[in-house]
C-alpha cells in the first residue's frame, strides 16, 4: 500500500493538513492515536510505566495522567528515552497492521515523530507540515494549555526545522492563507494518487 508520511513539528497544523486528506477518502492513521491505544488501562506497556514512575502516573488508579507524564520525561532525558524504548516498537508493529488493511488508494500516516522514529521507514513518501517556530510556540501553548518551557522541551526533543525540511519529499507551508494550501494540497493528493496506481 502506498504511504505517504505526514509530519511537521507540534503546533504546525497537521491535523488540518490531514483532515484534507481525509476529506478525499483517503485513510489517515494517526500515530498519536495508536500511542494513546498502546498504554490504554489493562495494558502491559501502562504496567510498566506504573511501576517506573509510580501510582502518581495514574488518574483514578486507572488511567495514564499523559500531561504529567510528559511534564516528567521533558525534565528529564534518561526518562524519555526509556519510555521511547517500551512504546515506539508497539506503536510501529499497530502502524504496520492498519496500513496492511487500509482499503483507500493510499494511506496518510500522521506521525509527529516520523523522522525521529522508525516510522520513516514505512512510508513511500514524506510531506512536511512547515511553519516557523515562533507560530508553532504559539499555536501550541493556546491548543495544549501547557508552559512555554515544556513546548520548548517538546521542540527541542524534535528534529530541527532545517532537518525535517531537508528530508521531505513535499512541504507544505502552513501559515499561508487556508485557500492557497487547499489549492497545493490538491496538487500533491492527484500527485499521490498517480504514484499510488504506478505502485500497484
């Protein structure tokens, strides 16, 4: 199946850019979703983020308390990378096995960490959400309602801009006006759908 990989730095749009794509039919696996699903309560990945951080890491007793969570893995480096270590492999084996099954013409796999993952490597094709840091800073502060230090936390924690614009294969460039993006975005989904057909 051919995919195309969506990413962009956090606050960069992408759950717009990806709802165009949905608007056409096409099928969007959101990876974000996929790592709410791999530490739902009952699951052995919430187990053993438990027993590493402790009952404080659960609302209820129940539930991952997520903003904690990344309140504490932004502090602290050692912390991230370990639970990057426990989730991204199930994140990646649940992305394989809904791109097996998706039935549209291609597949859009929205992944913020498509770069600083493996989930790369699943895809055909990249298309980069751009925007420039200081609107990401912004959008992402009024959208999460977190502290600026843990949004720089998380952006730092990223791929630079640079980077991720040198490995795109497209880029959209999100802080134009919503017309003049919906008229590029229709040019890369007819590009998308003819490399789709060439694939098959």
């Amino acid at each position: 199946m051919f995919t195309v990989g969506l990413t962009g730095g956090i606050g960069s749009g992408k759950t717009t850019i990806a709802r165009f794509f949905l608007d056409q039919n096409i099928e969007v696996i959101n990876a974000d979703e996929i790592a709410r699903k791999v530490v739902e309560p009952g699951t052995g990945a919430l187990s053993k983020i438990q027993e590493r951080f402790g009952s404080e890491i659960l609302v209820n007793g129940e539930s991952l308390n997520r903003a904690l969570l990344r309140e504490k893995i932004f502090k602290d480096t050692s912390q991230r990378i370990w639970l990057e270590k426990l989730l991204h492999p199930l994140i990646e084996e649940e992305i394989t096995n809904l791109i097996v099954v998706a039935v549209s013409q291609y597949v859009i796999l929205e992944s913020p960490l498509l770069f600083e993952t493996n989930q790369h490597k699943l895809v055909n094709r990249t298309l980069v959400v751009d925007v420039p840091p200081k609107v990401q800073l912004e959008r992402a502060m009024s959208r999460d309602g977190a502290s600026e230090a843990t949004i720089k936390a998380i952006m730092d924690s990223q791929i630079s801009r640079v980077d991720r614009i040198s490995l795109a294969d497209d880029i959209i460039d999100n802080e134009q006006n919503p017309q003049s993006v919906k008229t590029r975005l229709k040019k890369f989904h007819q590009n998308y759908l003819n490399l789709a057909n060439k694939n098959d």
